[in-house]
C-alpha cells in the first residue's frame, strides 16, 4: 500500500489480505460492468474486438502442426518423440492473461533432445506460429487495439526469437549469439557521500543503475543484482498490462508499419534495499509509524519504494509497492489525488493483481532468475 510517512499508518499483513479479497472482488465484478458499458457507448472507430479470443484461435493451427510432427515420429517408430512433440502445446485457460517477457537468445527455440530432423520440424512450427501472431497483432494495430498489439508483439518473440521486424519495433539490438534486450548493463557505484534519506555513511553503501532503476542498498551484490531483474521484470509486465497507460494506439500503428520503434522510459524510479529487515526497521521506525508490521512500503512524497532482503513475502511486496510506483511517477500521472480517497479500492486491487503474477514453464524457454532475460510467460 501507498504511505506517506507523516499521514498515514501501514495497516497489519493480515487485516490488508482480508480488506484487498473484498478489493479484487469488486474490481473483476466492474472491469466486467465496465466492458459491457463501453460495448454500448464506444465512439465509431474504436475496437472491442476479442482479440485475447482471436490469439487463443490461433493454437487450432499450431497443434495440428505438431500432431503432424507426431505423426512423423510414429512413422519413424519414435513414439517417445511423439509424445514430446505434443507436449509442447500448451492448452491456454481462457480465464487466464498471459504475458510474455522477451529473450536475449537467438534461434532456434530447442537445440538438442532429439534428431535433427524433428528439431528442423518442431523449430519451424513454432516459427511459423510467431508468424500468425505477428500478422494478427498488425490486425490489432491497424484496429486501434495498441494495448491487445503492443502485447501480441512480445508473444511473437516467445516462438520466433529471431523475428527482425518485431525486434526492431520493441528496440532489441543484435548481439553476438543473441539480442540485447536491455539496452544498459547493470553499473555499480560505490557511494561517496552520506545518504539523503537514511543514516548510511558515504562508501556504507552502493548506487546501482539499471535500464529503468535507481537502487542504493547495502545489501550483498548477488542479491542486489537479483532486485534489479525483479524490478525489471515487473517493469516490463506493468508495461504490456497496462499499455494504455503510457502509450498510444497510433504509436503501436505506426511501429508496426514501419515508422518509430517502441522507445523506453528515459527517468529512472528510485529504490532504497536493505540487506534485511532488521536494517530496514532500525532505518525506517523514526520516519514510518507502524513500519514494524510492513514487508516493504512505497512513499508518494519522496518518490521512493523502500524494500529488503527477506522472505518470500517481501518479494510479492516487490511488485505490489512498484506498481503503485510506476503509476504515480509515469508520463500521465499528473493528479496524485486520483490514486487516493473514493479511488483506493482500484489502486490496491491494480497493484494487488501485479503481485499475483506467477511464472509460468514452458519447453520453449525458462526462466533463471540470476542468469538474466529468457522467453517465459506470465
């Protein structure tokens, strides 16, 4: 939840679950109020096309692809590659919102576990998938659908690493044996004064620069280097989900046709990382009434998310602190008090829904958390 140190207590781990049940309630029960509304009263032009229904259409023809790969593997007798081979379908749950994170790795998709020949095959079918996604995510942006596109794009990378057009329009670069997806590297400073906010002396602690984060922490390296993929991802998720938030229909139209690439936020979001709680609570209990009961806690005024080193817990903290974040200090949060009083229940349920993302395995690609960006879902 959203503090500001002098206004407001942090409201106990257990009464907050029990309050943002009754929150995410009444948001899934007015997105749904909301949509039928809209269908009613959109502007000419506009697009309500299911295009979640249109991309999950899609798969009809993928599968039979790859049955028709298991069927060339019952008639080479490799019934085990068959199995496989049907394996890599992945049967969406319609109830479900799937967001896919873009690889830094290069084609193909499988590059050992079976003969050349069914890997030639299974790559292939997957690419041409990429393909399908890609000529419907121009549907939705020739449709104003820049959200539903901006999204379908990212899913194209997930089955072809290598789609140029697509890479170009999100700016990935090529790079030896794959793409930089990122266009900044991690960059450690050590501190040479005391910190602004907190009682760290100069050199007590490190200045940590990633593509879209500003972090000081006195943590460990490893662990600070974990934070910034977190954050990173997070950034890349609220991005997609929230398209609309901070991008235009005409600009995903405009990218898809050739002109203009997807350009990255230029600010930085500022982030304070203790090595664990006790460092947090000690530097924070005279600023924060109730701090003691918080796992990590987002302040407006200054315009820093302040987290530790800990459990599980801490870590969904993460995403839910960041979203509120990222709401209130991107391009179009120019009315602060639009995130409070009568407003709070949507705030909450917005960043409540970010922190329940779960990673999602596929045979297409996993996700090593240390070992930077690969495909993965959502």
């Amino acid at each position: 939840m959203t503090l500001t140190p002098s206004k407001k207590r942090i409201p106990s781990n257990g009464s907050r679950i029990n309050w943002l049940w009754l929150i995410s309630a009444l948001l899934i029960f007015l997105l749904g109020f909301s949509r039928d509304t809209i269908a009613q009263s959109a502007p000419k032009g506009s697009s309500l096309t299911d295009w979640r229904g249109k991309r999950i259409a899609l798969e009809d023809k993928f599968l039979t692809d790859l049955k028709q790969i298991a069927l060339w593997c019952d008639a080479n007798g490799k019934p085990k590659l068959a199995e496989t081979t049907l394996s890599l379908f992945s049967d969406r749950d319609p109830r479900r919102q799937y967001i896919f994170l873009p690889s830094e790795r290069s084609m193909p998709i499988l590059l050992a576990g079976g003969p050349q020949e069914w890997l030639d095959q299974v790559n292939q079918a997957a690419v041409d998938h990429g393909s399908r996604i890609f000529d419907l995510a121009k549907i939705a942006g020739n449709e104003n659908a820049g959200s539903s596109a901006y999204q379908l794009l990212h899913e194209v990378l997930f089955y072809d690493r290598d789609h140029l057009v697509t890479r170009k329009i999100l700016g990935h670069k090529r790079q030896e044996n794959g793409w930089n997806v990122a266009p900044d590297s991690l960059r450690f400073k050590a501190a040479t004064r005391p910190h602004d906010f907190v009682q760290w002396p100069a050199k007590g602690y490190v200045r940590v620069l990633t593509p879209h984060f500003e972090i000081e922490s006195n943590a460990e390296e490893a662990r600070i280097e974990y934070l910034a993929k977190e954050l990173e991802q997070t950034y890349l998720i609220w991005r997609q989900v929230f398209y609309d938030y901070w991008g235009s229909s005409d600009a995903v139209k405009r990218w898809i046709n050739g002109s203009g690439t997807a350009s990255r936020s230029r600010r930085r979001y500022r982030v304070l990382f203790f090595k664990d709680r006790a460092s947090y609570l000690q530097q924070l209990k005279l600023l924060v009434p109730g701090i003691e009961v918080s796992t990590g806690y987002y302040d407006g005024k200054a315009e820093i998310s302040f987290f530790y080193d800990g459990d599980k817990m801490s870590e969904d903290t993460w995403r839910h602190e960041l979203t509120h974040q990222l709401f209130r200090e991107s391009g179009r949060a120019t009315n602060q008090k639009a995130f409070e009083n009568q407003f709070i229940w949507l705030d909450e349920g917005i960043a409540t829904y970010v922190e329940s993302t779960t990673r999602s395995p596929h045979l297409f690609g996993e996700y090593d958390p240390l070992g930077g960006f690969d495909s993965r879902r959502i």
